[in-house]
C-alpha cells in the first residue's frame, strides 16, 4: 500500500511569507502528527490532529497551525516566516486502535529553506 | 522542547564489530521505539518495545527497555556499510501520536 505522501519536497521561502504544507496518510489511517527537525533541536512534535481535530499540541508559537480534512489528509501552515524556521518537516500517520510502534509511518518530509 | 538523552552522539567503527547505544529519561514511558533515517528520508523504524524488561530482537538489531521505564539500549551486532545513518530513541507516553526523541546518534561504518 501506498506510504505517507508529503509534499512539497523542498520549498524555498522569504521571510515573513507564510507557508502551507500537506501530508496525505496511509489509506485508513485517521491520526496525523506533524514534528519538526533540526540539527539544533532535533525532533520536536508540533501537534496531532485526529478526526479532524487537534489532539495533542507541541511547545510551538502560534505561528505554525494544522488541520485535518475529512478524508484524513492533513496540511500545516508557518505565518510570517522566520529564518529560524528553516527544517524538515516530518508527519507521521497512525491506524487509531494500533500500537503506536510499528502502526505509525513517517513520510519522507517537506525540507523547508527559508531566506 | 522535551528530548531524550541519547548517547554517544557519533560513533565510527570497523565493519564487522558491534555497536551499542542508549537512551535515558527523567520520565516514564509505555512504549519504547529506536528509528534509523537515512538523508533525505523520513525515520523507519527498527524496533518497538511496549514492556519494561522486554528485549526484542529484529536480525542483527536487539533493543531492550529498562525496568525502571526511563531508559532503554539498541545493539547492532556484526555491522555492515548499510548501517550508516543516524539512529534516533523515541518514547512515548500515551499521549496519543506524539512521540518524544532522543537527538540521535549517527553512526560511519568503515568498510
């Protein structure tokens, strides 16, 4: 079956521009988390959205948002970009009811540049 | 944010020998998971531990979780020039899908 499709794969933006990304789950899987990679930081979870609502949220401004339409496909937004927001942006989707180990799948990531 | 501290943060090795790395924790976890990203990819997972105590193995990969619940270790035995690529501990919580990682250990196999 078809793993988790993020897209794009490299964006370069200005600062202050926003940004939208999207992230399409494995068929049937309903929960979709979004986390952030640097080599600073590492691998920060931003927030999960199941069933079209948001479940658990990160440590992260008000900046970065996320929704998740019906069909589970889901899309993050950075306002007012920042150079600081330069990464790769990961999501991972989930089959509710499953082990969270070998259930929940990565997809390759959105590299994100921002100058 | 939150991070798991995982250790050593490199490691270079001849092809052939083992390599051992672990993951500490000031809180618990229900679950235990080691992830394996390449560049340019997203992590795969490798192995996923859901009991304190357990050890699983996946090939030449074994992987247990601490009885305390706050620390566990991956062992590659017998490495080869595949294994090149950074290797990160995961824990989760229950907390639906939000998963806290260690900052990786990246790991050169000299063939």
């Amino acid at each position: 079956k078809a793993g988790v499709t993020q897209t794009p794969r490299y964006l370069i933006k200005t600062r202050g521009q926003q940004v939208t990304l999207s992230c399409s789950p494995i068929s049937g899987h309903r929960s979709v988390s979004w986390y952030q990679q640097t080599p600073g930081q590492g691998l920060q979870f931003l927030f999960e959205y199941f069933s079209e609502t948001q479940r658990n949220k990160g440590n992260f401004p008000g900046r970065f948002s996320g929704r998740q339409f019906s069909n589970s496909r889901s899309e993050m937004n950075v306002s007012t970009l920042e150079l600081g927001d330069s990464a790769l942006y990961l999501c991972a989707s989930s089959l509710l009811g499953q082990g969270i180990g070998y259930g929940y799948t990565f997809g390759s990531g959105t590299r994100l540049t921002v100058v | 944010g939150q991070q798991l501290n995982q250790s050593p943060q490199s490691m270079f090795i001849q092809e052939g020998e083992d390599v051992s790395m672990n993951c500490t924790s000031s809180s618990i976890f229900n679950t235990w998971l080691w992830y394996k990203q390449d560049p340019g990819e997203g992590p795969v997972l490798l192995i996923a531990l859901y009991k304190a105590g357990e050890l699983t193995s996946n090939g030449r990969l074994t992987a247990q979780f601490g009885i305390t619940r706050k620390d566990s270790f991956l062992n590659i035995s017998a490495s080869i020039p595949s294994d090149v690529g950074i290797y990160f501990c995961a824990g989760h919580s229950g907390q639906g899908g939000k998963l806290i990682f260690g900052q990786g250990t990246e790991l050169s196999v000299k063939p």
